[in-house]
C-alpha cells in the first residue's frame, strides 16, 4: 500500500469507526426513547438538535488544535504542539462553559421562545437542562481526541470513546425503564458515560506515555497562538452556527407540519449521521493530512493527499450510502411505537436520503481541506449563502405555497443546501486560492 494511503487509513479508520459506533449507540439510546411514543422522539430529538448546535460550533476548537498542531508536527516542532495543546485545552473549557450555563439554566424557556408546542416543552425542556452540562465534557474530549490524531496515535481516543460511550444506551435503558426516569434518565446517562470519557482522554493525553506534557505558554507565545487561532477558528465557529442554525430551521419547518413530521426528520437524521460518520475518518484526515503537507512547505503533497482523499471518500459514500438505503427496511421493528404513516414517511425518506451521501460526503472532506489550508472566510461565507440564501427559502416555498410538506422540505434541503454547496466548494478548491505553503510559527 503507498504511503500516502497508510497514513490516510491510520488516521481514517480509527476516526470512522470511533464515530460510527458512537453514533449507532446514538441510534439505540433514541430507539430506547422511542419507546415512550412519538412526542417523545419529537421532543428529545428538537433538544438535542439545539444541543447539536453547541457542539458543532464549539468541535470547532477541535478542528483548530487539530490544524495548528499538525502544521507543528509538519515541520517538526515537538514543543509547538506541547504549548497549541495546553492553550487549547483551558481555551475550550472556558468558551463552552460560558454557552453552556445559560443554556442549562434557561432550557424550558428556550423552547417556549421558539414557539414549540406544549408536549414538545414539556418533555424537552428538562431534557435538554441536563444533556446542556455535557457541552464542556464533550468538547475537552473533542480537543483531547484532536491532539492525539494530530501526533499519529488516532487510536487512543478511539479506544476510549466507544467502551466510554457504549455506557450510554445501558445507562439509559436502566433509568429510563427499571428506574422510570422517562426521558430525563436518557439525559443523565449521557452526562455521566461524557464526564467518563472525558476525564479518561485528559488523564492519558497529560499523564502517560502516550501524550505529551503540559506546557503552557508564555504571555508572548499565548498571544502569538490567540492571533493564529482567532482567524482560523472564529470563522469555522461563525460557520458551525450558520450551518447548525439551519438544521435547527429544518427541524422547526418539520415541527411547524406536525409531530408526525417532525418525528420522520429525527428519525431520518440520526440514521443518516450513523452512515455519513462512516466516512468521517476521511474528513478529519484530510485536516491533519494537508495541514502537515502546508506545514512541510509542500504545494505539490497538498493536492495530491487531499484529491487522493477525496476519490476515497466518494467509493465509501457509495458504499455506505447503499448500506443506508437497505437499513429502511428495519424502520418498523426499530419504532414499532410509532404510528404507520410516521414509519411509511421515515421509509422512503432514508431510500432518497441515501442517493445524497456522495454530494454530503464530498461536502464533509472539502470542508476539512479548505479549513486546513485556512480559507475559513469563505466557508463561512458559503455556508451561509447555501442555507440561508437557497437551502431555507426553497424548502419553504416547497413545502408550504407549493403544499408539498414533508417532501418539500427534504428536497429543499438536499438540492438547495448540499448540492449548491458542493458546487462553490468545488470551484473553490480547483481555482487553488485557499492555501499557502509559507508555514505559520507557533
């Protein structure tokens, strides 16, 4: 196997399936509380699509200690990643203690202010008040996971997460059945398996063999790394907004059709998030990857790892998209709880889902390819133009003055965000403006 391909697939495989697992678990603990009915569905999953907007954005300080740090390694800077790691750790913690607190704190009343219906408030506001306390957990874990991929040992946080994660569907089931929790057990199970994981990544990434050592940097250094952080990262956060924003915009078009409706699209999105996370090792190897070849000062090892990565990520779109599209026919002995038309609409929902994962997969590595090169500007800028611009007013008008409803709005999404994505992100990377090999300091 060429070298090129032994370094795409240690970091890919362990990356895919870490996230594939802990996303199938996801799925169980939702099959769990599915269990309790159709409003539940509706209203665990609009929480956890606001919690999904937290963790987008705040996965974004991930991405950033991933690139900076790989740039260090790139040129051969042991001591750069010891001190990009350390900021990045006390960065985070502070940041996502500062979004998640309030939203703890003021959970119910945020769903009241968007208009959610009673039910819906009712069982997702304390929801949500317990699973916002994870938003710290996570994204130490999400840092801690970054550093270790970017040093080459992509599989220590793999070996972490999936036993830590997998504590969650057992948990759930405990509480919210034998302990009769309801939907808040499910909340707690997945804020302790976090704090687990969590304190497992930073005790191993500080205090063992496999890590590094802590370093915080000096005055000087911490300014040097805050001016290189704030341009990359502010831009991918601003972005993970725009885009995590817009599924929430989704999610509420389909709460505005109805539970029926609304219930399908959670459904539909954690299966799809099991299978398109299959691809996801490519997707952060494309960050690691181009970012030690910009850090090595090598434009032609640039675009030879990530088109490289890019047809590698198309064949396991295909694969995997085809693997979606046969698990519909599970649907109703996963959700035997929900109505008959919920399971028909969630059915045939996956089948054209599925025929996306190319376009969606594409999506995925060409954002991990732009953001390494440090074109974050224009993903933001895309990003924006696609949901909100053509993505959001075409599934409106698609769904409500057309009266196609559901259908409506999966077609506006799909052919108005993704493909029209895929698109800029293609003329982007091609026109070849989106790096430099000149290697930052750090």
């Amino acid at each position: 196997m060429p070298a090129d391909r032994r370094e795409i697939f240690k970091i890919a495989l362990p990356v895919s399936l870490e996230s594939t697992v802990q996303l199938a678990l996801g799925l169980v603990n939702q099959i769990i509380v599915g269990a309790l009915g159709t409003a539940t569905i509706a209203a665990v999953g609009l929480a956890n699509n606001t919690l999904f907007i937290g963790v987008l954005c705040l996965n974004t300080l991930g991405a950033g200690c991933a690139i900076l740090a790989s740039r260090a390694r790139g040129r051969g800077d042991g001591a750069a990643i010891a001190r990009i790691v350390s900021f990045f750790v006390v960065f985070s913690l502070g940041l996502s203690l500062a979004l998640a607190l309030p939203l703890a704190l003021g959970a119910s009343a945020f769903l009241e202010l968007l208009r959610a219906k009673p039910e819906i408030s009712a069982i997702g506001g304390p929801y949500l008040s317990l699973v916002a306390l994870s938003l710290p957990l996570i994204t130490l874990s999400v840092v801690a996971s970054a550093a270790f991929r970017s040093m080459g040992r992509a599989r220590v946080p793999m070996l972490v997460t999936i036993p830590s994660v997998a504590l969650i569907p057992v948990l759930s089931w405990l509480l919210v059945f034998p302990l009769g929790m309801g939907a808040a057990g499910a909340a707690w199970a997945a804020l302790l398996a976090q704090g687990l994981r969590a304190l497992l990544l930073l005790g191993l990434l500080f205090a063992s063999r496999w890590g590094l050592r802590w370093a915080w940097p000096t005055l000087a250094q911490a300014r040097s790394l805050l001016a290189q952080a704030v341009p990359l990262v502010f831009p991918l956060f601003i972005t993970e907004i725009v885009f995590s924003g817009g599924v929430f915009l989704f999610a509420l078009l389909f709460e505005r059709l109805g539970t029926q409706e609304l219930a399908v699209f959670q459904i539909v999105s954690n299966l799809e998030m099991v299978f398109i996370t299959a691809s996801a090792g490519l997707h952060y190897a494309a960050t690691v990857l181009v970012a030690q070849a910009i850090g090595r000062a090598d434009a032609p090892g640039v675009w030879g790892v990530s088109r490289l990565i890019w047809r590698m990520g198309l064949l396991s779109a295909g694969l995997f998209g085809l693997g979606m599209a046969l698990f519909a026919f599970a649907l109703p002995l996963l959700y035997p709880n929900t109505t008959p038309q919920v399971q028909e609409w969630a059915f045939w929902a996956v089948l054209l889902n599925a025929l996306f994962q190319p376009i969606k997969v594409s999506n995925f590595i060409f954002f991990g390819i732009l953001a390494s090169g440090g074109d974050t500007r224009f993903l933001l800028v895309s990003d924006f133009v696609t949901v909100f611009v053509v993505g959001l007013p075409l599934a409106w008008w698609l769904a409500f003055p057309l009266e196609m409803g559901l259908w409506g709005v999966f077609l506006g999404r799909l052919l108005g965000e993704e493909v029209s994505r895929v698109a800029l992100f293609w003329l982007r990377y091609r026109g070849g403006h989106w790096f430099r090999v000149a290697p930052a300091t750090g």
